[in-house]
C-alpha cells in the first residue's frame, strides 16, 4: 500500500480545499507600540513566556487569546473561542498557530479525535481575517505530526515505542522500497493494537490535508508566511514522506519563498514573532562552531544537517546565512571530532564567544548537543569566560530546531531593537526592553542547566520514590511537588544571578558614538511552579532591578 493510499485510508474522507482569498500584503515597519497577536502552539511556557519575553526585549506588545480558551495538557483548547478572538482581538501583525487553532494544540493534534470538518471550520478564521484586514501580516506555522505519540498516557504508554518502529519501518518498506524489512514490519504491526494504529493514520491523514491546506493559502496571498515545522522527526518515518510531498506541493506552486519547512515546533511562536519584530532590517548572520561543522552533524530527533536547519531558521525570521562580517554571530555547539579534544574545543569556542562580546559583537549562543538540556560543560565554560550578560542570546532547550529557534528569535528581536535604538528613543523606552531582556538571558541559563540537568533529574526521582507518575501527576501530586521545586529552583536562581549577572552593565541602546547602560542591581521575585501535571517542564518567571 502507497503512502497516499494510507493518508486516504486514515482521513475516510478529504474534503475540497477552502477557497483564498489574494490580499495586497504590506510589508510591516519596525516600530514602537505595535501589537502583534499570537495564537499559540498550546500553553506551555515555551510557547507563551518565551514568545512573551522575545516580543519584550523589543519593546512590542503581544496579545494572547484568553488562557481559557487555550486548555491544559491533555485538556484540549477550544478553536472555536480562538477563531473567534482571532476575528475581534484588533492588531497590526498575527502569529497563528494552526494546531491550536484547527485541533485545540500540539497534544490534541495527535489524536484522530477533532474531525478534519471541525478543523476545515476552526481554520476558516484565517481567511476570514484576511478578509477584514487586507494589509495585515498574518504570518501562519503547522506541524508535520511527529512519530511519537504523547507520553503520560497509562493506556497507551507500552505503544510508543513500538508506533515509532512500525511508523519508519512503514516509510523504509512500502515508500523506499527496502523489502527486506516486510518482515519485521509486519512483526511490529502485529503487537500494536489496530485501533491505536487507526487513530493513529487518522490524525496524520487529518494533519497533512490541512498541511496542505496552508500551502495553498501561502500561495494564494491568504497567509503572508509559512512555517511547517516537523515536531520530533527522523531521517525515515511518516513524517518524511509527509514532508517529501508538501515540499513537492511547495515546489509545485512556486511558494519557495514565502515557506519553510524544517525540524522544530516549540520555537516557531518565538521564531515568528522575531520575524515581525525584525521585518524589513534582513539581518545576516555568521556561523562559528564549537566542534564538527553543521554540513557533517545532524541532530538527534532531525533528518537534515544542522547546517541547512540553520540556514532555513535563520530565512525565517528573514535573514541569510553569510561568511565573513555580519548583524549576528550565531555560535553554535556542536560535537567535536574527537572525544580526547572535547574540553580543549569547548574551552576555545568559550574564548571566543568572549572575545566578540568583547569587541562589541552580537552573539548568540545555541546549545543543541543533547536533547533536553544544555551542554553543561559548555555553560560552565561560558560561566567562567564570558560575561553573560553582554550575550545577545542563549538557548539549550529541548530538540536542536527548539535550542536554535529560541536562540535565533531572541538574538534578532534585540537586534533589531538595539538597531532602532539609534533613531532617538529616550531612556525610559529603554529600560524595559533591557530588563526583559536580562530577565530571559537569566531564565534561559538556569531553566537549561541547572532546572534540567540537575533539579528536574532530582524532581523525577523524589516522584518516582512516592510511587507517582512523574509524566501525569494528579493534582494533590502537583502540588506538593511544586513546593518541592519551588524549595530548590529559587535559591539556585538568586544564587545564579549574584555569580553571573549582578552588578554587570547591560546595554540598553545607542545613540551616535554613546551606548547607553543600566546596572544589574538586584532580582525582586521569581514565579516559579509546574505548567501542567507534569515534571517535563517548569515556569520559571524572575524579576530583575536595574540600577
């Protein structure tokens, strides 16, 4: 059976694409108190706090759709309610997310349970507000279903695995054509239960229509931009012949420039919103590694080289990927050639992240050597090296298309504000953006070091050690463990900001030859507590003062 056949055999039926609708699009102006709305992937805090604080280190204000309507965990969003804030919320740009608004969020856009009619009626706010608003950026990302289904589920937890080899060896047999592997296929198929498989290829088929669905509208002028991001993949799989065919699609329509695809998903809020913020400035960014180049390393959970995952991020907050001087330095860990040089390279790249910062260079640092965490080799290096706070940027979260994603988005939204700064803004429209962004250079250093190589690792074992689920906690649960947390993540972050940031300059803007600074004085509070039932993640919100 071809791939085609089981996308039909999921979806039972594929209705008739929506009519678009071809606005003039104009392009959006870098300035103050615009306001972007933002619908986002789901509620989680790399997917509000993150494009929050990327929209605020620019000084920009985002809107968000009621947090009632955007559900919890396994709670789906209501697309409803968010089609009908999208239609009356009132702003300059939109960032939409499409598994929010089509499915009610990532975890719900996994499951064959929202029909592809609610989607097509939910969605059917974009054109919609095309429609009333000609001129406005809308700027759209889906996701191409990753292969995993979500954990926490005790009813389908022993199926993950199994769905993931099944869902590769699919793509390897009946795509590419490696017959050897039928029998393990069929192996593999037979311990999987078939309604697990059928909700499983509904959900997918679902998905890839309204994938579909997007490229079409990119073509036709009902979205400004597209983003598909695919959440968590492999080189083989479902989701690489999902892919193949929406690229060939993309190909088909002449929409090459106005569509990326790539490895991602929890970044592309962030990644969008930059994209406004940074709108006709096309910064250029350099590449320096720590290790291997990007051309010969492709991440864990990627199927492309993480150079040309780069070289995609970076077009789509709408810049390029250059040699030699450049807007932003992007330096990026990668793993070095040989083991026994490991702690000589990363003690170079940290000397050199010092020395640009030093010279007055934007750098960004993105950390995506492991999955889930930063390099804490690396973040000692830089701890030891390199004033962190002259930092443009740093991200280790996560996937490598997350760690980059948030690095690059929030890199360029400073950037660009940095570089407006010089058009006569005044000290008080200053100061905000900068505290924002030291408060989120803070967040990213301890939620990705400290928070995940440390605190959470202790967090899963105090949990397990009562016996709970540490992937879905009931509420009682919950709550004692956000005081456990609580107990230890805050004290590692005041600590953190004493040894790395208090009493450092931070530049606020230039005007002509004069920087204009503010000192690191102080951390006033921090909200710290678990997002969902769940240790997989933390809010971590602190509150600095500046001198």
């Amino acid at each position: 059976m071809r791939r085609r056949t089981v996308l039909a055999a999921g979806a039972a039926v594929l209705a008739a694409p929506l009519p678009g609708l071809t606005p003039q699009i104009a392009a959006a102006a870098s300035r103050p108190g615009r306001r972007i709305a933002l619908v986002p992937l789901d509620d989680r805090p790399v997917n509000v706090y993150c494009p929050t604080m990327t929209a605020a280190v620019a000084g920009v204000d985002l809107t968000l759709p009621p947090r009632e309507a955007l559900g919890r965990f396994f709670r789906p969003g209501d697309g409803a309610a968010v089609a009908r804030w999208l239609g009356s919320v009132g702003a300059d740009e939109y960032v939409i997310s499409v598994s929010m608004l089509a499915y009610g969020g990532l975890i719900a856009s996994r499951t064959g349970t929202p029909t592809l009619e609610s989607a097509r009626a939910n969605i059917a706010a974009i054109p919609a507000l095309r429609a009333a608003r000609p001129g406005a950026q809308i700027v759209v990302h889906d996701t191409i279903q990753r292969l995993a289904l979500t954990p926490g589920n005790p009813d389908l937890e022993q199926y993950v695995a199994p769905l993931v080899e099944w869902a590769k060896l699919y793509d390897q047999v009946e795509n590419l054509g490696q017959e050897e592997l039928r029998p393990r296929l069929e192996a593999v198929r037979a311990t999987i239960p078939d309604a697990v498989v059928d909700d499983y290829l509904t959900a997918r088929a679902r998905n890839h229509e309204v994938n579909r669905q997007m490229v079409e509208w990119a073509a036709d002028g009902t979205i400004s931009h597209l983003v598909l991001s695919e959440d968590d993949t492999a080189p083989v799989g479902l989701a690489r012949a999902e892919r193949v065919e929406l690229e060939k699609l993309v190909g088909q329509l002449g929409v090459g420039r106005r569509v990326e695809v790539f490895p991602g998903a929890d970044e592309v809020d962030a990644l969008l919103v930059a994209r406004l913020i940074a709108a006709g400035t096309a910064p250029t960014c350099r590449v320096e590694y720590a290790g291997i180049s990007g051309e010969q390393w492709t991440a864990d959970l990627e199927g492309i080289p993480f150079a040309e995952n780069i070289r995609r991020h970076v077009k789509s907050v709408g810049g390029t990927v250059v040699h030699g001087r450049a807007d932003l330095v992007l330096m990026v860990n990668t793993p070095s050639a040989n083991g026994n040089q490991r702690a000589a390279d990363l003690a170079a790249f940290a000397r050199r992240a010092a020395a640009l910062t030093a010279a007055g260079e934007s750098v960004a640092v993105v950390d995506p050597v492991f999955v889930n965490r930063a390099d804490h080799d690396l973040v000692a290096e830089l701890e030891q090296r390199v004033d962190l706070a002259a930092l443009l940027s740093y991200s280790g979260w996560n996937t490598g298309g997350n760690a980059l994603g948030l690095a690059l988005a929030h890199a360029t939204a400073r950037w660009a504000f940095l570089r407006r700064s010089t058009s006569g803004l005044g000290v008080p429209a200053l100061t905000g953006p900068g505290r924002a962004h030291a408060e989120y250079l803070l967040y990213r250093f301890v939620k990705d070091d400290h928070w995940k190589n440390v605190i959470q690792k202790a967090a899963y074992a105090e949990a397990t050690s009562r016996g709970w689920n540490p992937m879905n906690l009931t509420a009682e649960q919950k709550a004692v463990l956000d005081g456990w947390v609580r107990d230890r993540l805050a004290p590692v972050t005041r600590q953190y900001f004493t040894d790395h940031f208090a009493g450092h300059h931070l530049v606020l803007g230039r005007r002509g030859a004069t920087t204009r600074t503010a000192k690191l004085a102080d951390i006033t509070g921090i909200r710290i507590e678990l997002p969902w039932d769940r240790l997989f993640e933390v809010t971590l919100e602190p509150h600095l003062a500046l001198a």
